[in-house]
C-alpha cells in the first residue's frame, strides 16, 4: 500500500477538487449523496497518503473531513429510506 500511497493521495485530492469544482457551480448539491461520497473518497485517500508519510495535520483534518462526509450520507440515506 505504501507504494501506492501517494497515487491514492492525489486521487482524493482530485476528488475533493472536482466536488468543490461542481458545487461552486451549480451542479451539484451539497445535500447529494455523490458530493458526499466524493468528499468521504478523497477524504479517505489523502488520509492513506498522509498516514505513510507520517504527516500528522492533514491525516487529522482529513479524518474529520471523512467522519463529517459519512454522518451526512448517512443522513441522506436515513432521510431517503423515510420516505
């Protein structure tokens, strides 16, 4: 995994990028399950990343970002299933 670590950073980056991307545009809302999931992905992967390279304020900004992105898709799905 260590030899992939930094693949997968940038991958989460680009996630978390293009989810900024489409809602600062209008694409997409912040209350989608897919802007959710791109958030929690990218979350997950810079955590990979910044786990092998022991750089620790990322990892926990990181950490944070995911378990936010989680609790709101499983809200959306609480709410969807609700209905």
């Amino acid at each position: 995994m260590k030899k992939y670590s930094t693949k997968i950073g940038w991958v989460g980056t680009v996630f978390i990028l293009l989810a900024y991307l489409l809602l600062s545009f209008n694409l997409i809302l912040s209350n989608s399950l897919v802007y959710q999931l791109m958030n929690l992905f990218g979350a997950l992967g810079i955590v990979v990343d910044t786990y092998y390279k022991k750089d620790k304020p990322p990892e926990v900004l990181n950490i944070i970002w995911a378990i936010i992105a989680l609790i709101a898709i499983l809200r959306i799905l609480f709410i969807n299933l609700q209905y």
